[in-house]
C-alpha cells in the first residue's frame, strides 16, 4: 500500500511537472524563438550591418584616415542644429565608417531609445545619411530582439521571459532526468524510430545539449534587460562602480578629440580607444573609451578617462582590471550573450543556440498535437 501511495504521489508530481511544462512553452515558446531567431542574426549585426546597409559599406579611398577631429568638423557641419553631445565609434576594421551617436534628438524625446545615426567615412570625410535607430534593419532586429518594438514595457516583458525560459528549460530537465543505468537511452537518439518518437528525441536532446547555453543567454539577458532587478543586491556583496559627476570649467578653448585620445592613451598605453564623448554644454567633458587586453568586451569596453576639453586635465578613470567581483560579473554579460568574450568561436556557438528555441518550440507543438491525435483515437477506440 505504502509502494502504491508513493507511485501515485509520483505520478501526480510528474502530472504537474508535465502541465507546467507544456503551459509555459505554448504560452511564452512562440517569444522565446523569435528571441533566439533575431538573437542569432545579432551575432553577426555589425557584419550584416555592413552587407545589407549601403551607408555602412567599407571605404574605397586609399588615402589615409584623416584625424577625428576633422572627421567630427565634418559631422558638425553636416549637423550644426546638434550642438549637444556626440558619440563617436571608431572603426573596428579598416575601412569601416566612423559611426556617430546623437542621444538627445527631439524628434525622439518620447523613446527609451533611438539615437540619430550618422556615419562618415574617415578617408574622405564623406557624410552619410542621418537616421534614427530602429528606421534601419539591424536597428529594428536589435529592437525586435531586446523590447519586441514595445520600448520600455517591452524591455520587461523580455526579462520575465527569460525568468520563464529558465523555468521551463528546469521543468524539461525535471522530466528528462533519467533513472540510474538508463543514461545511454535518455542521450539516444532513435532514427528508424517512429515520426512521434523521433520528435520526442528531437525536442529532449535538443534541450538537453542545448540547456546550459540557453541558461547563460536567458541569465544574461535578463541582467542586461532590467539591471535594477539585480545590481542594487550585487552592490551589496561587492560595491559597484559608480559614475563620478565631472564638471569641466568653462572656456572658450577646446583640445582636439586626436589630444583627448593622447592624453587617454598616456593612462592606458596598450589600451584601443573604442568611442570617445564629446562634450555636453560648457561644462561637458571628453568621455574616452578604450578595450584593455584581457577586457572580455572589445566593443564597449569598460576602461573610460574623462577630461576637461579646456585644460587636458584627466578628471576621473576607470581601470575593470582593478574592480571588484561584482563589476567583473556585469563586464562579461554583453560578451557572454552576445558570444564576443570567445572569439569567432564563442560567436558561432551563440549563434547556434539561438536556433534552439525554434526548434525546441516547434517539435513541442507537434509533441502536443500528437498525444492529442493519440487520445482523441484511444477516446474513439474505447466509445466501439
């Protein structure tokens, strides 16, 4: 009796494990690809970028690149009614444009975020067009992906969806999880097996090989999403960086980008400058990023020096090679999801798995539409 007691517990657990399960896949499955489908085109973004996006296409001057300051005379003139701050890409390949920012459009007040996006070829100062972003393909992709075209509403809906996706990727494991001395079966797949048994095999592996790699992409997205869910109780346990509030004196003068770079260069000398800010009204500050070797982000990399534009005096650094764990932990998030920290490696793995939902969504649906086709005929079958 007690045998027949603790089966029925059992069964009635899985029974509960299996309703979650499939709830959580048909209500939030059909998100989560169209997550790992446009996460997937975002690996390459910058790559793509450059091949479906004509103002992006690579130089054909063979002059050399110009300093930036004159590349940023010519945005300026190209623009002189943004007289706020921009921010300025360097190239990553040679030959690429010089990609500029400019967060404080009014046309684009009323959105978390949609920069004005102007690029200029650093060999003939050649402006491009301007647009914001999300009016472009990779814009609108990288939209889709992280806000699903819903803004800030959007950028939390995507973060519980991740919370969810790490639910159910723990409730299919819960229902995979073989018995001891079955392993070899659990891990096999069945090809000369029947359509409904090689979908299960597809779905179960699929999640099983696949897991870890969609528990780090949900982790990490959700961080990046909403940081305020979880830096304040990081902070605690190791004290983040915090922004320092730098004021410039005001002045009639101002040193070249090319010399705020020097002066960057001269704190970090084996560092690659990456984006430099300039400054935002009479007391804004050059803002110089630069990639450290080591740094796991080459694209935004966390060391920054801030100077005075009138007097070249380095006002605040930041050195993520001296901070503490918690900092360390939010450094990798981006190169972890986006598969940077790894190389073209890590990229193309990225890349992989976030083909996995799709398929774990769909071979879930023909699952579910199976054990319905095989009740509806068992209902059929005992009503004879």
């Amino acid at each position: 009796m007690a045998d027949a007691a603790q089966r029925g517990r059992r069964r009635r657990l899985r029974e509960l494990w299996v309703t979650l399960h499939l709830t959580l896949g048909l209500t939030v499955g059909a998100i989560v690809a169209l997550a790992g489908i446009t996460g997937s085109l975002l690996v390459f973004y910058v790559e793509l970028d450059r091949v479906i996006d004509p103002a992006v296409a690579t130089s054909r001057a063979t002059t050399p690149p110009r300093p930036i300051e004159d590349v940023f005379r010519a945005l300026r003139a190209a623009h002189p009614e943004r007289d706020r701050a921009w921010r300025l890409e360097l190239p990553m390949t040679d030959g690429d444009p010089v990609t500029a920012r400019y967060y404080r459009a009014i046309e684009k007040a009323h959105v978390a975020f949609a920069p004005l996006i102007v690029r200029i070829d650093p060999r003939t100062l050649e402006v491009g067009p301007a647009r914001f972003w999300g009016d472009f393909a990779m814009t609108w992709i990288y939209d889709l992906h992280y806000t699903l075209l819903l803004d800030r509403t959007g950028r939390t809906i995507m973060a519980v969806v991740g919370i969810v996706l790490l639910v159910s990727l723990g409730s299919g494991l819960v229902l995979w999880w073989p018995s001891s001395g079955r392993w070899r079966s659990a891990l096999a797949w069945k090809p000369r097996a029947s359509a409904e048994r090689r979908t299960y095999d597809l779905h179960k592996l699929s999640g099983v090989w696949g897991g870890v790699l969609l528990a780090i992409l949900a982790v990490t997205g959700t961080m990046l999403g909403e940081p305020k869910w979880f830096n304040p109780s990081i902070d605690r346990v190791s004290p983040l960086f915090v922004t320092p509030a730098v004021a410039a004196t005001p002045s009639d003068v101002r040193i070249t980008i090319d010399e705020a770079v020097r002066i960057a260069r001269g704190r970090f000398p084996a560092a690659e400058p990456r984006w430099i800010e300039t400054p935002d009204g009479p007391e804004g500050v050059y803002r110089v990023q630069l990639h450290q070797p080591g740094e796991p982000g080459r694209r935004f990399p966390k060391t920054n020096v801030w100077i005075d534009p009138g007097t070249g005096v380095v006002l605040a650094v930041r050195d993520p090679k001296s901070e503490g764990a918690g900092d360390t932990v939010l450094a990798w998030l981006h190169p972890l999801h986006s598969g940077e920290a790894f190389g073209l490696v890590g990229r193309i793995v990225v890349l992989l798995a976030g083909i996995t939902p799709p398929l774990l969504f769909v071979t879930g649906v023909m699952r579910w539409r199976q054990k319905g086709r095989a009740r509806r005929a068992s209902g059929s079958g005992r009503r004879r």
